[in-house]
C-alpha cells in the first residue's frame, strides 16, 4: 500500500508542484502572492497556466473549470475542455493565462438579493491565486472569486478574503507598536469539525422528506436513543470504517489535512475534524470535504446527511469553527508568552475578541442563521442562541485583577500585573471543559460553535475578523503616538475589560437562570430565530463596520438580507409542501387502511363469536379515526396557510409568516402522524422510520450485502 505521504496532495497544484513545475522568478512571484496577498503579476500568467495544464493533463485531467461558492452554501462550477482544433483537423490541449485569470458564467440564476436583473446576468470568475488548484473528477478546479458585471461579490470567497486583508492590516498596527518589526503579514487560521449523519441509501430512498429536505419531517421517537451514550467514541462500525477510510485516502490526495475521526453522540452520527490552515484554504476544504462525504458514502451504499437537525429527539450536527491568528513568523498572537510584553500583547488581541463578539454578537449570531440551524441552535446538544464568551475560571480572573489592580494568585502564587509591572508566565492549561458555550477559548484559539454543519465557514469568519480588526483599530488609533505606550496599553486592555466584560460566562449555558440573566441583567441580545437576525445585517452599525472596513459595500449588503430572506422562506415552504404531500398520499392511507383492517377483524370475530364486543378492536378503530380526521384538518390547514403565505408582500413579512404560522401547522401535522406511527403496524408504515434508520448501518446482513 502506498504510503501516505506520497500521496498526499497529489491532485493539488501545490508549492511542492510549482517549484518543480515554474521557472524560479514565475514561482518567486507566484509564491509572494499567496503568502502575502500581492497582486501577481499578468504577463506570468500564462506560464502557470502552461505549467498547471500539463500537469494536470498528465494526471488525466479532461476539463478544466473555474470553481467558486455563490450565496448557496454550496459550490459551483462549469466545466471547459483543454482541447483545441489543430488545422490537420486534430486537437491540441489548451489552457492560456487569460482563462487561468478570468471566466464568464452564466450568472443568471445564482442569488443575487437584486443586484443584477435577469438581461444583465454576466458574471465573472476571479483566480484566487492564494488557494491551491485541484483536479476533481478529471477536472482542473481553479479556486476564483465570483462578482458582478459591476464589480459587486456573489459570493462568499470575495468578502472573506476582504476581511482577512482587513485582520490583517489593524493587526499590523499593533505588532509595530510592540516591536515586532520582522512580521510582515498576519493571517487567520481556521479548523473546522465537521458533523455529519449516515444512513442506508436504500432506506433513504424511501424517505421523499430526506430527498427534497435533508432532514426527516415525520418520526416517532425509537425505543432506544441516545439515552446510554454507548455511540459516543464508541467503536466504529466495519461499514462506516471502510467509509472513513476511503473518505480519508481522497481528502489527503486533495491535501486536505483530515485529523480525527469518531463516533458522536447520536446514534449514527459522526465526527470530522482537520487541521488548522488558512481561513479561506479551510473554507474551500470544508466546501470540498462535505462534496467528498457524499460522494463516498454513495459508494458504500450509504447517504451522508450534513442537515443541522435530520432527526428530531436527538443531536443535531453542528461544525465548530476552531479560530485563531499567527504571524508570518509562526506566532500565535492567542497564545500566552514567556515574556511581560509577549503576554501583554496576548492580553490585547484576547481582548480584541472578546470585545468584537460583544460589540456585534448580533451580526455573528446572523451569520450563522437559517431555517435548518434554527432546528438545532438552543437544544441541549448545541449551543445557546445567545452569544456568550467562555474564558475559564482562571483567565477570568486574571482579567478580574487587571480590571481592579488588584493580586492574583496563581498556582505558583505569584502576582500577575501589567504594563510597566512584570508579567510571569500564564498558566498553559486553559481549555475549554464547558461544551454550552457557544464561544470558547480554547488555550490558544476559539471555538465558534454555532456554525452550521451545512453552512459555509466562510461568513462567521468573515464576520470575526471584521470585528476585531475594529476592535484593534480602536485599540491602534489609542496607543500610535502614545508618550507613555505601557500605561497606555494597561489603560486600553483595563477599559475593554470593564466594558465587554458582560459577554463573558463561564457557566451553564443551558440553564433557564441564564437565559433570565443574559436577557434582563446583561442585556445580550436574544435572537432565538433566523427571521430576527437578519434585519441586523443592514443596521447603521453593521453597515458601518463592513465598509469601513471595505469588506462588503452597503449594496451587497442589502442583497445579502433580501438573499437571507428569501432562502428561509424557500426552505420551509419545501418542507412544508413535502410534508402536506406525504400526509396524503402515504401516511392518511395507512392509517385508514389499517383501521378498515382492524374493523374487518372485529367483524369477523362476532360473527365467529356471538356477542363479542370487541372492545380493544373499538378503541383501536376510534383512536385511528380521530387521527385519520386530525391529519386531514392539519393538511387542509397547512395548505390553506400556504395561499395565504402567497398574498404576503415582503420578503421579511413573508419569512416572519412562516416562522409564526406555517412551522405552527407544520409541528401540528407532524404531531398528528407521529401518534398515529406508534399505532400502525410496522409493515404497513410506508416509509422506514427512525429506528431503522439511526441503526440500519449496524445491520450486519447489510454490511454482508454491501461487502458483497
């Protein structure tokens, strides 16, 4: 078997590659781009392209195709071949540095919250030169930035890239008053865990809400659950280890660092975490990682679900967003020193954060909403929906001494001061231990544990680093020409303290009592849906932030909200009109048929049996009849609530109808057929339910059959 290293990364145009590949001065200039974000320069494009095409060719590539992220949560791409006529009439292979730099799709039909109308749809791809080309199913996948005819993005690279420039631009203020006069870049570095569901395909075939939707709308709880922990990092089941296997070999031949494997909580639920890189390397990995999940688990009869919340009753999937940030010269500036003024600066870029998330908790809290996540976020397996900062006991109080000038008492008992006092060593052990956060430190990161597991990374990141790189512009404007910088900076790091200390909370995130004291004592805001977090994404606050900042124009801005808007109304009128569709054709037949069979069986025995009464037969048949009656109620009901949602005007005002009146009708079908699951034989429920579902992959005669 061929060694890992030897493969990893072997369908990716890496450095590796392009040293071996480029001419020195191509691959100087090259080089420079992507570490340092310069502009490379047009002339040495098509050198890369001769030298990206050839390569890929030799590895069987057909086509090549610029690979971008429109507002879809997904990825797009549209496929060119490398061929040429030849005047012998042959071909050749082609592949030249304009079509390496730039592409035209047709950009028609991507969201674009009314940026462009339908007869000015052109749109254009842009080379991301600091992501990594990859061939993908014989294709050579240029990572590009997608925009506008008018130069606006549609995308989610374009602002995500903005916002790291912006990170690193304040950030390089405060190094330079520090001293650090060898760094010249700083960069956001983001790993994500990846949560997922797997099912049987056949099964899942027999699920139309699984097909249309992602998640179950209908599904009596099981017998057995979750309740015994026996899945959590239990061992993995041969089926789903050959999956992770093979999911593994094509994530490495993409040079995607897959880490840790591992059974979640719920049953059939898994785990995927990676190495830190890059913030947008990490989004095109994850982008790539939950394409891969599929496609794999498709080869081993199975169906990976990325849904939020598939099943109801049990854990849903989330990806934590592990973030931190790092100098070109391998500091982390979230990690604790050895030195007064390594430590000091650790404090300023802590606070940095901690005052962003409590300055714009609200737009953070929006980019990780939607209708699916709204499923999951507030449940006792995900985070709060309230945004709250976990420090740890220990570094909370170091910040409590600083704040009041007051003796801290470490293990050592040593005295912990700033500025122009000394600064000992900080204690190294300061992870997390309370998963009810939804934003912890985690030693020498945060873990943003709201996201998604089918949602992008790449706005909760481009939203984090625009924040901050506020809250260190604040920070810069402060201390550049200051006369006194260590009392200055003590005064700026103490201030913060005692201004955001409110978002700091170290206990329980679940509990009522904290519900109680975010919204009335700390006045964090309570934003418990999706159609009540969007309307802050074009608030004067946030509109000020981003173009401040220049990571989004105030127009791509309102499209985004209208974007916002009119995908949570897509997404629950779906499930909506799937759950309406399988009441009536699946699940009211079979109630009624079974209660025609249970009222023939009582027939039967009276006529076999004078004067039997046949009473469990009587309760059984009126139970069944009030059910079969609830349901048609509910489905007339709910269908009557989706004309109504039709003269709804506004894409707000139709969002906020289907939050308050559609999920309403929604929950109530689904109660209605639920009670009736529970009644109904087994064999005639007509579709599998939850219980084959969640335990299906440990079926030994289907790993037999699959084997086979």
């Amino acid at each position: 078997m061929t060694a890992i290293p030897e493969y990893f990364g072997s369908l990716v145009f890496d450095d590796r590659v392009m040293k071996a590949r480029l001419s020195n001065n191509v691959y100087q200039s090259l080089n420079q781009t992507i570490r340092e974000g310069n502009r490379l320069d047009p002339t040495l494009a098509d050198a890369v392209a001769d030298a990206m095409r050839d390569w890929a060719v030799e590895k069987g590539a057909t086509h090549f195709t610029h690979w971008f992220q429109p507002l879809t949560d997904i990825t797009a791409e549209k496929h060119d071949s490398f061929i040429s006529p030849s005047p012998d009439g042959g071909v050749i292979m082609e592949f030249s540095g304009k079509e390496l730099i730039q592409g035209e799709p047709d950009a028609s039909s991507f969201p674009s919250g009314g940026l462009r109308a339908t007869f000015e749809a052109r749109g254009y791809t842009a080379w991301d030169p600091t992501s990594y080309a990859f061939i993908k199913d014989k294709v050579l996948c240029i990572p590009t930035a997608f925009c506008a005819y008018g130069g606006e993005a549609l995308d989610q690279k374009t602002p995500l890239l903005r916002s790291m420039e912006a990170l690193n631009k304040q950030a390089m203020r405060i190094l330079k008053l520090f001293g650090n006069t060898d760094v010249r870049h700083v960069t956001t570095y983001v790993g994500p865990e990846q949560e997922y569901f797997l099912v049987d395909k056949e099964l899942y075939k027999m699920r139309p809400d699984l097909i249309y939707t992602g998640r179950t709308l209908f599904g009596a709880q099981p017998p057995k659950g979750q309740e015994l922990d026996d899945h959590y990092f239990g061992s993995i089941k041969p089926r789903v280890q050959a999956f992770m296997d093979d999911l593994n070999v094509e994530l490495w031949k993409h040079g995607i660092f897959a880490k840790t494997e591992h059974n979640e909580v719920a049953p059939a639920q898994h785990e995927l975490a990676t190495i830190y890189t890059t913030a947008n390397l990490a989004t095109d990995h994850n982008q790539l990682t939950m394409e891969l999940m599929q496609k794999t688990a498709s080869k081993h009869g199975l169906v990976c679900l990325l849904h939020e919340k598939p099943f109801d009753g049990i854990n849903g999937s989330g990806k934590h967003n592990n973030w931190s940030i790092a100098t070109d010269t391998g500091v982390n500036l979230l990690s604790p020193g050895d030195t007064p003024y390594e430590n000091a600066q650790f404090l300023l870029f802590l606070m940095a954060v901690v005052e962003a998330v409590d300055e714009y908790q609200d737009i953070l809290r929006l980019s990780v909403a939607s209708a699916a996540n709204d499923c999951r976020l507030g449940g006792n397996e995900a985070p709060p929906a309230i945004v709250s900062v976990f420090l740890g006991d220990e570094l909370t109080a170091i910040l409590s001494a600083i704040e009041t000038d007051t003796a801290f008492s470490a293990h050592e008992k040593s005295v912990v001061r700033l500025g122009v006092h000394a600064l000992p060593r900080f204690p190294r052990d300061m992870t997390d231990r309370n998963r009810t956060s939804p934003f912890a430190f985690t030693g020498n990161k945060f873990e943003f544990r709201m996201v998604g597991s089918s949602q992008s990374i790449a706005l909760a990141n481009t939203v984090l680093n625009t924040a901050v790189a506020e809250s260190l512009r604040k920070y810069a404007d402060r201390l550049e020409g200051s006369e006194d910088f260590n009392t200055d900076m003590h005064s700026v790091i103490k201030d913060a303290i005692a201004s955001h200390k409110r978002i700091i909370f170290n206990g329980n995130g679940y509990g009522d009592a904290w519900l109680e004291e975010a919204v009335k004592v700390r006045h964090l805001a309570a934003l418990s849906s999706a159609p009540e977090c969007f309307p802050r994404l074009i608030s004067d606050r946030s509109i000020d932030l981003f173009t401040k900042h220049r990571v989004f124009s105030e127009l791509e801005l309102r499209s985004r909200y209208e974007i916002m808007f009119e995908n949570y109304t897509k997404t629950v009128v779906i499930e909506a009109k799937t759950m309406s569709e399988m009441a009536s054709r699946m699940i009211l037949p079979a109630v009624e048929q079974y209660a025609m069979e249970v009222s023939d069986t009582a027939l039967s025995k009276r006529e076999l049996i004078s004067g039997l009464e046949c009473r469990h037969e009587q309760k059984l048949v009126a139970k069944l009849s009030l059910l079969a009656d609830s349901i048609s109620e509910c489905i007339d009901d709910l269908d009557g609530e989706l004309v109504s949602l039709g003269e709804v005007c506004g894409s707000m005002e139709k969002a906020m109808y289907v939050k308050d009146t559609i999920l309403r009708k929604m929950a109530e079908l689904r109660k209605a057929c639920d009670d009736s699951e529970k009644l109904v034989p087994a064999d005639m429920w007509p579709f599998p339910t939850y219980g084959e579902l969640l335990f299906s992959v440990d079926d030994d005669r289907r790993e037999t059959e699959c084997a086979l």
